[in-house]
C-alpha cells in the first residue's frame, strides 16, 4: 500500500496558529529559577507559590504573618511572603525553604542542624525557623541568646529550645557531625 | 547519629499502597486479629466486629523495601515514627530500608456498617503508644515468624535453628537470606492459629534507642504535604465569614462587591439548623465564598457586606460566667456533682489547728493550631475523596457519611502530618462544612480557615474558678482538702450523661487524693452556651495549677520546705489503688519530685538569690516532676532553667520522647504566661496571635533539661501531655520565691505586673 501522502493546508488568516506575544507580567527569580506572574500584581507572593507555583513548603501563617512560618528569603532578608504583594517584586530574587538545599539534594548546613537537634515539633512552623535562622546566620554568624531571642517566629509544639541548640550547632560548624 | 531514614525513600500514595497491599507477587502482607482500646464517644453499634478485623501494616517487597504503615495521625506527637519502629523491631528489619507510609482511615464495608481495619486510630491524646504496645508488636511478630517459615522450607532446616538479624534469616551454617528473598514465599504461608510469641526485652533493637521523625527530611526540604498543601486540579477554594454566634442567624447579606472580585465564582450561606450536632459539634452559620485560588477567595470574603443576627448566647461574657462561678462557689447550693468524698472533711475541719483558704481563677483557651483547620473533598457519585487533618479519622468519615450517605468503603479518607491538634481535630465541623459545599457546587472544595476563624470559633476550654482548703492538724499533718470547682463542662453536645459531665473538668483521683484521709471534691457546672471540647491537658492543666501552687502555699503557713511538704504528704514508698483503675506509686512520684530537685540544686531554695518552684502531678500511670528557677529583671520574667523529669514506664523513643517533654513544657508556659480568651455579647475578643500571644523566643527558657526515668519492666504510657501540668505551677511557685507576690489567677504575667 502506497504510503499516505502529507496533505499541505493553505495557510490562511483564519486557521493560522500564531504564537501568543509574551503576556505582560513581573518577572522575578524564586530558588534561582525565572517566573513570570501574569495575575494579578496586588496578590501576595504567599499565594502566588501556593497556589500558582505549589510551592507549599512555605506556610500560612496568619493574615500578617504573624507564627512567621510564611518567611521567605527576599534578596537573602527574611520577610513574610503574605505581607508582599507581587507587585513590590519585580527583578527580586526569592529563596523559599525549597531552595535551601543544594541541587545535588545535599541540605544547606541549617536544614542539617534541625535534624541533627530535632528541631522539630509538628513540623508545619519548621520551614519560617529555617528561613529565620538562615538570615540571623548570615547577619551574625555567631549569634548569642540575646540575638536568637529576637527570632519572630511562633511555635505550639514548643521547639524553641532545640531550635537554638541547632542555631548554636550551625554556628559551631557542627551540623551533620553527632 | 541516630539512624535516620535515608534520603530520598519513595513515599506512596495511600492508595497505591494499599493496592500493592492487596495483591502482587512477592509481596508480604501481614494483619492482625486483635482487640484494641476503642475511642470512647464512638457508638458501640458502629463498631461491628471490626475489632477483629484483618489488617495490614507491613510490605516488603522483593527489592527489599520494607513499608511500614503508621495507623495514627501525627500531630508532632511523633507517632508515625514510634508505631513503625515497634512494629519494625518485632520484625527484625533494618530501619535504614524502611519506608513509613501514613495510613490515612481504614474502613471496609461490613454489610453497610464500617469495619475499621487498623483498630485504635487517634492521634494527639496520649493513647497511640499505649495501644499500639497491645498490638502492633504482634504485627511484627507476625510477619518475622512468616519470614522465618519461609526459610526454614528452602532450607529444610526447623525455624528454631534460624535467627533473623537487620532484614535478614541467618542460618546455622551462616548462610544469610534476605527478607526481600522470601518475602514471596512467606506472603503464602498459612498464618498460625496463636499468634506467635513476641520479643522479650532484652532482645529489642529499636524500641529504647533514639531515632528522629521519619518525616524529618520532608520537613526541612519544604516537601512534607500537609492537608493544607494538598488539592485536586479544579478545586475551589472556599473561605469562610462565620457567624460571631453559633446560634446566631443572617439578617443582611450583600454580595455584589465580592462577586465583582475577580476569581470568585459563588457564594453560599451555610445554614445549619439551630443547634444541628454534625460530628459531636455545634456549627455556626457561615457565609463562604468560593472562587479560583486563596487570594481571590479572601479578597471576596473582605468584600462581603454581612449583618448577623445574635442568638440567647449574645449577651454571654467571661466576665459574667466568671460572676456566676464566684455566685456558686459563696452560695450554699448543692454541687452539679460530688466527684469524691473520703472520709469526713467536715469533722476534720472541726478538729482543725489550721484551715487554708485559696481561689485560684483560670481563663478559657483556644486550640490555636499552626495549621488551620482545612479540608479538601472531593465528591463523585460513588465515591468520596477526603484530605483533612484530622486526630479522629473514624469520627471525620462518620461526619463525612451521614452528609453524602455513600457506602462504608466509598469513603476515603487520608490524613497526611498535622499541624497540630491538642484536641481541635477531635471535632469535625470544618469536614461538614467543606462536603456541604463540595456537594452545593458540584465540583471539589479545599476549605481554608483563617486563624481569625480559628480563634473566634473554637471549641475552647472553659476557664475556671477552684476554691481550696486545706485542714491541717496539730501535728503539722494535712488531715482535710476540699476543692470545689465550677466550669462549663466540655462534654456538653456530646452525648455524655449529665452524672459524668465532671470528667472533662476534674479527676476524682487527682492530687492529694488518695493521700489527704479527709478528700472532698466537688464540681459545680456553669450554664453556659460559648461552645467546648476537648483540649490537650484537660483536665489537669487547669487542677494541676491550682492544687500544686496551693501546696506550695501550704508549705509556706508552716515555714516548710515546700519539696519537704511534698514528700511528707507523698510518704512512704507504696501503691495506692486509683478509683478510676490503676495505680499512684508514691515512689515514682517521689523519685521524679527528688530528680528535679537535686538537678536544680534545691538544697539552696531559700537562700538562692532567684526564685526557685517545684511541682509535680500523675497522668494516666505516668509520673512528672518540674523545677524552675526564675528571677524578675524589671518588669520582666526570666526563666532561668527548666528541670522536668518524667518515669512514663518503658521508653518506645528516647529521642522522641525528650522532644515531646520539652514541647509540652514550652507550651505549657506559653499558655500559662500570656494567654486568655475573653467573650463579650457571645463575641470572641482575640482575632489573631497578636491577641492571642504565643510566648516568643524570649519570653522561654533557653533550655529544658529533661530527666528520662528509666523504668522498662513496666509498659509504656503516652507522653504528649504528660509534661504540661507542672510548668505553670512550677513557675508560679518559683515567682513567688522571687517576688513574694502570689500569682492565683491565670495568664501570669497580666496578674504578676498587676499585682507587683
């Protein structure tokens, strides 16, 4: 049987399959990858990883923020992702608890210290600590009491304590050493 | 350290597991046919026979994978790691290749009634590790002594003359054969008529050593999918305008400016009938909006012009139940119930050298989860998906069949990590409303609360007001106590008779029953419509308080050591028959009581230039102790060290069990410094956690020094609560040494700055 020949169609202006222009958007960076949001610009960054990303490891956390399990890292300074409306972000480079560990899976020293201390309760606050301790470390990487005491973040479960023996682990150098 | 899982395990969906469960070569399934502890409010009737129903926890595979099921929701309790690692041990497995899969509800149909497949599946009120002691060590037994047939056939060698060590049989000649080898062979042999034998003590592996959370790695990665994380692709997202009043009705609605937001596709008015119970809980009304994603959801919500009518409870008050609890306890009324009588209080009192008189207040709480209450269902015609954080799955797919009457096995239900539950997830009302709205728009509803919603319409613990007195003789001997309490139960609504309404509120064995000759307590109910349950800690947060300052305050009439008045009134080394069942071993609670003390260098109480407290308390056959040294810079509180010691029996996981004493130490203190709800006109007055202030970083300890009692011939009891009753005390007896100023009314640090 003779093979079926391809049959070109004449390419008119009514069936022609043009690309879409490139939608108008806010183009930033999140864990060192590009998105562009096309929705609308007053909606916070909370929602826009939740819901338009999935990126759910950063958590509600109240209206405004306030058991500071919605932190992100914003060009590397924590904020809370609902107080952040799209709009303020445009060229901003964000690090949510997803982008800690490196691309190989190996844990950012901060991430190793919570297991290695059990710093962690129910675990739904654990992604705001991490992102806490992350930007205390960075400003202070040898933090005392008085500095970790200043952490905004809430916790139920109360794993306060192990998060400052993990804070101190990091700064110690120790994280992933028994 | 400690052997973790490793990376990168495959986590299954429940279903797929459960497929793989029914079926497949080399596959090992293994059940049990047990009895186990059932959850109190369930109906008999709804039971069946399910308690001996065939269930399945563990997989291998022939690639050697282990799966291991966890059949309680875990609430941060640590449960999804503690059940498998006792199910692990009595297999003999190698933690390093197991693999924890979250159950979620299992349920057959049994002629149209449900069958729970698992038995026991609550989480977060102290009754996993118990009931898993029961029967999930046969779970293991059981699939080790399948493995172990299975060698002895290939082998021609009796099982006896085979060993099993880390996932392996070791023959007598040392031959080594996998488990993932004769997983196949052993998934068809005949299980035995009597259950194999189970480990004796001094062979255990796991149980005893420390291991951290299996969902670690998840946790800090991002990765763990909570509920609240979860969706099905064209799922609306629906959030909520309740009704300030749950008896409450809508007057006014005006929705235009909310269904002008873009995203929001519907609104709907929940209307429960007055009083309608759906899952043992009052649901208020509620206006939900619907739309595309969360923002527009809240943006439409905010837009909502809502004119609410109140109901009888509209004119309740704090306050005024406070005033009505202060009415009953002067007046000369008979008590609603009289929880315990010993001997004769009254002549005691007659004989009396010294009486002691206190009343001690404490406010109503809110749950206050991280996480908020949430659900996802998903409805087709013959079948329900359900996503929700609950610690009751049976109670939520109860909830879940009476609003779409699907069959027993239609119902699905998967209850991934929680973001805590301290009793809030006992009640279902959020699942009602998130299928009434799945089934109105016929499409699936992820359901979010708001901690607004959270607070303003919990299911909270009635504050309460205890009135002590204690009798003391000639000899310096506590002779009498009298304790009459009066609070709104939390079991109303909830089918308990009205004669055991008391048992949410206060514990006929609590201390110093059992140690006073003359113990008289008396509970006097507060007719109050603001809605109640269960709360992690309930009932002892509130007596454990308010009896252990008071001993403190009775040690300090008699210019006692007040760890001396303790041991006094503790005695002798002995048990003493408990009238709920049970045992208080005064050695116990005197040995923990000594650890804390000598830890915190207790010998200096009353020259140490800080404050130092003690207490102590039994829950459920496990014992506590707290010291705390405080001092007072300015007007602040600085908890220098926390000491708790606790002797829970048999320790399933160290690692785990500190985590949880420490927590619920942290928690304890958060709730006893800061925290109240208040109600005016029936209205909550706490709309988020600047209202409602967790204690900050600063506010706690840097540290809590936990004492394990090592005590493995006994079995193991629950921990989560077990270290909440005697941090508040303990830190309100150590403020008093700091500051001569005697906290009796609850949250301490509005009281002590009033009172300073």
């Amino acid at each position: 049987m003779a093979p079926v020949q391809a049959q070109a169609v004449p390419v008119t202006s009514e069936n022609a399959i043009v690309p879409e222009k490139a939608r108008d958007g806010i183009d930033l960076e999140i864990n060192a990858e590009r998105y562009r949001h096309t929705g609308d610009p007053q909606m916070p960054l909370l929602w826009y990883l939740r819901d338009v990303l999935r990126l759910t490891g950063t958590k509600y956390a109240g209206m405004r923020g306030e058991t500071g399990a919605d932190l992100v890292l914003l060009n590397g300074k924590a904020v809370s992702a609902v107080a952040q409306p799209m709009a303020k972000l445009a060229g901003k480079s964000v690090t949510t608890v997803e982008g800690l560990a490196a691309n190989d899976g190996s844990l950012h020293p901060v991430q190793q210290a919570f297991i290695d201390e059990d710093a962690i309760g129910c675990g739904y606050c654990t992604p705001g600590w991490l992102i806490a301790a992350v930007d205390l470390l960075r400003r202070k990487p040898n933090p005392s009491d008085d500095d970790i005491d200043q952490l905004p973040n809430l916790c139920r479960c109360g794993c306060q304590t192990r998060v400052r023996r993990a804070i101190k682990r990091v700064a110690a150098g120790k994280a992933g050493q028994a | 350290m400690n052997d973790h899982i490793p990376a990168d395990r495959i986590r299954l969906s429940r279903r797929r597991f459960l497929q793989v469960l029914a079926g497949g070569a080399g596959v090992l399934m293994v059940g049990i046919r047990t009895a186990s502890a059932a959850d109190a409010p369930l109906p008999l009737a709804m039971l069946g026979d399910t308690f001996y129903d065939l269930g399945a926890y563990v997989r291998i595979d022939s690639d050697g994978n282990v799966l291991i099921g966890a059949r309680d929701p875990d609430t941060g309790t640590g449960v999804a790691t503690s059940l498998p690692r006792i199910i692990a041990d009595e297999l003999d497995a190698d933690w390093n290749t197991v693999s924890v899969v979250a159950l979620g509800l299992g349920v057959s149909d049994n002629n149209g009634q449900p069958r729970w497949t698992y038995g026991h599946q609550v989480g977060g009120v102290g009754g996993s590790i118990p009931a898993a002691w029961n029967d999930l060590r046969q779970v293991g037994a059981l699939a080790r002594w399948l493995l172990l047939q299975a060698a002895a056939h290939r082998l021609g060698v009796p099982a006896d003359k085979l060993r099993c060590d880390a996932g392996t049989v070791i023959a007598p000649d040392g031959r080594r054969f996998s488990y993932a080898s004769l997983a196949e062979d052993a998934s068809k042999i005949a299980l035995p008529n009597n259950p194999p034998a189970v480990k004796t003590p001094d062979q255990y592996r796991l149980i005893g050593k420390p291991a951290g959370d299996v969902d670690a790695r998840a946790i800090v990665t991002g990765q763990m999918q909570y509920a609240i994380d979860q969706h099905y692709g064209e799922a609306l997202v629906a959030v909520l305008a309740h009704c300030p009043w749950p008896d409450g009705t809508l007057a006014h609605i005006d929705t235009n400016d909310t269904l002008a937001v873009k995203g929001v596709v519907k609104v709907l008015q929940l209307k429960p009938e007055p009083g309608q119970l759906l899952g043992n809980t009052v649901i208020a009304p509620a206006v939900a909006v619907l739309a595309e994603d969360t923002w527009s959801a809240l943006q439409g919500r905010q837009k909502l012009k809502l004119e609410w009518k109140p109901g009888a409870s509209g004119s309740e008050s704090s306050n005024s139940l406070e005033q009505q609890a202060g009415a009953l306890l002067a007046g000369k009324t008979d008590p609603t119930a009289r929880v315990r009588n010993d001997g004769d209080v009254d002549a005691a009192s007659r004989k009396a050298a010294r009486r002691l008189d206190a009343i001690y207040y404490q406010p109503w709480l809110a749950h206050a989860t991280a996480e908020p209450m949430n659900c996802l269902v998903r409805l087709d015609k013959d079948h329900a998906s359900v996503v929700v954080p609950t610690q009751a799955p049976q109670k939520a797919w109860a909830v879940v069949q009476r609003l779409t009457g699907l069959g027993p096995a239609q119902i699905e239900i998967s209850v991934p990590r929680i973001g805590g539950g301290y009793g809030r997830r006992l009640d279902h009302d959020y699942v009602a409303e998130a299928v009434m709205l799945a089934k109105a728009v016929d499409k699936p509803v992820r359901l979010l609360w708001t901690h607004g919603e959270d607070l303003d319409h919990d299911y909270y613990r009635s504050g309460s007001v205890h009135q002590l007195s204690a009798i003391i003789d000639h000899k310096r001997q506590l002779t009498g106590w009298n304790q009459r309490l009066a609070s709104a139960s939390a079991l109303i609504h909830r089918g308990v008779p009205d004669n055991r309404l008391w048992t949410s509120e206060l514990q006929a064995d609590q201390l110093p029953a059992a140690l006073v000759p003359n113990y008289r307590s008396d509970w006097y109910a507060l007719n109050a419509s603001i809605p109640r349950g269960p709360m992690r800690g309930m009932p002892q947060l509130s007596n454990a308080f308010a009896v252990e300052s008071f001993i403190d305050e009775i040690a300090h009439s008699m210019k006692e050591d007040p760890l001396d008045t303790h041991l006094r009134l503790l005695g002798a080394p002995r048990q003493l028959s408990l009238s709920a069942g049970g045992v208080l071993d005064t050695g116990r609670l005197t040995n923990v009581l000594k650890l804390v003390a000598d830890r915190i260098g207790w010998k200096n109480w009353l020259h140490s230039v800080n404050g130092l407290g003690i207490a102590c308390w039994h829950v459920d056959g496990a014992y506590v102790a707290h010291a705390i040294e405080v001092a007072m810079q300015g007007e602040k509180l600085i908890i220098h060290r926390v000491v708790c010691a606790v002797d829970v029996g048999r320790v399933i996981n160290p690692q785990g069990l500190e985590g949880q004493v420490a927590g619920a130490t942290l928690d304890a203190l958060s709730i006893a410094l800061n925290l109240a709800i208040t109600f005016k006109d029936g209205q909550i007055q706490q709309h988020n956690f600047k209202d409602y202030p967790l204690a900050s970083m600063a506010q706690l300890p840097n540290a809590v020094e936990v004492i394990v009692v090592p005590n493995d011939d006994l079995p193991p009891t629950g921990a989560s609560l077990l270290a909440m009753p005697t941090a508040a005390p303990a830190l309100a007896n150590a403020v008093f040494r700091a500051t001569a100023v005697r906290v009796r009314r609850l949250p301490l640090m509005k009281e002590l700055l009033r009172l300073l």
